[in-house]
C-alpha cells in the first residue's frame, strides 16, 4: 500500500460502495430481511479482515489503547447502521438519508478543528459542491411522515455516529496499523448481529434459497472490500477530501447501474446532484495529482 495512491484507494471504495448500493435492495425485494442482510454483511467482513492481516503478515495490535480506539470506530459504524434500521422503520426514508448523507460535514469540521487539515483552493470548491450533491442524490419522493420524532433523534445520531467515525479513522491511523483497525471494525459487526437478528420479523416469509443469504454474501462483500480499502485512504489522504468524495461519487454509480437495471429516470434533483457530484470528484482529483 503506497502512500501516493489515496486517491486511487477513494475511488476504488467508491466504485465498491456504488455497485453495492446498485445491487444491495435485490435479496429484500426477493423476501430476504435487511437485518439479516446486515448479519451476513459481518460475517463477510471476516475473509476481508483475515486478507488485511496477512498483508501485514499476522501483526495484531491488542494494547489496551488499540483495543478501544478499535472498537469505537466499529460500534460507531456497525451501531450506526442498526439505528439506521429503526430510524427506517419509523421515518420516512426521504428526510432520514438527506440528513445521514451529510455525515461528512461532521467529519471535515473535526478534521480541519483537531488536525488542522488544509486543501487547496480547487478542492475546496469540490468538498464544498460534495457537501450540496449529497443530499440531492438521496432525494426521494414525499411520502407519509411515520409517528413521532423518534426517527429524527435516530437519524441525527447515525449521522454524528458515522461522521464521528470517519474522523476517528484518521486520527487512528495515526497510531495503529490500517490492518488492525478493520479487524476491530469486523468484531464489531459480530458483536451487534444479535441486536439485527432481534430486529427481524420471523413471523413473516424468509426467503432461505440461493437469491436470500448467499445472493446477499455475494453483494455485501463488495461493501467489506470498501470498508477495507476505505481504511487506506484515510491513512493516506486527507479525511476533508476522502469523506465527501466517496459520499458524493458511490451513489452516482448506485443511480446510474440502477438506471440500467430498473429503467427508472432519476428526479431533476438527483442529476443534478449527479452533476455536481461528478465535477466535484474531477476538482477534488486535483488534490491528487500534486501529491502523487
């Protein structure tokens, strides 16, 4: 892993995450639970953690200091994503992913505050058109609000969770082999499939065959080789351009495979945001170029 492809280790979590998005609502249309999509997405990350320590040929780092530094950014994530679930089951989805997409601006203002982190002026202007692409492309039709305000309170959090988590990724970095990270990130997962299975309705039909848990193994690994990868581009790069770039660039390429597969043309407010996004990604690539 070289310290001049962070760019390049961004984008490859970018095309992973935006694949995954494309493809990861198939096995629950098909009657497989997203709770347990969640369950299998932990198990895949175990073969990705395995890879990760042998890159760093079987060096494990278990102070006390790693372990909790560890295990924060993969309860941030992985506890991030169950609260996702009941926000979902509560609110509607189209004012719940607006405000969890902007997790970024959590992560740029810990970054430029505690690591004083700088970019230079082009990629300003892209964090900046990221930031505004974000919530276009997780625009969704208006829907019934859900009861209550539950739903607002969990989706604030998620998105401090997952800002905060990012952030953490940097600083952690700083201290602890990549390698060693994603294995707390992966345990973490594990801990919390007792909570996704609790969640589950098994009273309703689960689809059992080839299209449930395998087809979803098969999907949610492209989500464990990101996360794995995205772990090298905040050791390398700069969390105030990785952060943004992923989150605007990955759900360009969930739209446009989705375009593809369902036919659909996305709402004038998700190109444009499509848009910005993609001249955000070539501003911020800018970054890139001076220190490759």
């Amino acid at each position: 892993m070289k310290k001049n492809n962070w760019f390049a280790y961004a984008l490859a979590t970018t095309v992973l995450w935006g694949v995954w998005g494309a493809l990861t609502e198939i096995p629950e249309k098909g009657g497989f639970p997203a709770t347990l999509g969640y369950s299998v997405w932990a198990l895949t990350m175990v073969p990705c953690a395995l890879v990760a320590l042998k890159i760093n040929h079987w060096k494990f780092e278990y102070d006390i200091r790693s372990i909790v530094r560890g295990m924060l950014i993969g309860l941030l994530g992985a506890g991030g994503t169950v609260i996702l679930f009941q926000a979902l089951r509560d609110g509607p989805a189209y004012l719940i992913f607006p405000i969890i997409s902007l997790s970024p601006l959590v992560t740029i203002i810990l970054s430029i505050v505690f690591l004083k982190e700088k970019a230079s002026g082009r990629s300003r202007l892209g964090i900046f058109l990221a930031l505004i692409a974000i919530p276009l492309l997780t625009y969704q039709p208006v829907q019934n609000i859900g009861r209550g305000y539950l739903w607002l309170i969990l989706s604030l959090l998620v998105f401090l969770m997952w800002g905060v988590q990012a952030f953490i990724i940097k600083v952690a970095n700083q201290f602890m082999e990549a390698e060693s990270i994603f294995f707390y990130m992966m345990f973490s997962a594990i801990v919390l499939i007792p909570f996704a299975v609790s969640a589950t309705d098994f009273s309703q039909h689960i689809n059992w065959s080839f299209k449930g848990p395998y087809l979803t193994a098969m999907i949610q690994i492209l989500n464990a080789i990101g996360a794995l990868i995205l772990v090298y581009a905040f050791r390398y790069g700069k969390a105030i351009i990785v952060s943004p770039l992923i989150n605007a660039g990955a759900p360009v390429i969930t739209i446009v495979i989705s375009l593809l597969i369902y036919s659909v043309i996305p709402h004038p407010l998700i190109i444009t945001g499509m848009l910005l996004a993609i001249f955000s990604v070539c501003l911020m690539g800018v970054e890139e170029s001076k220190n490759g």
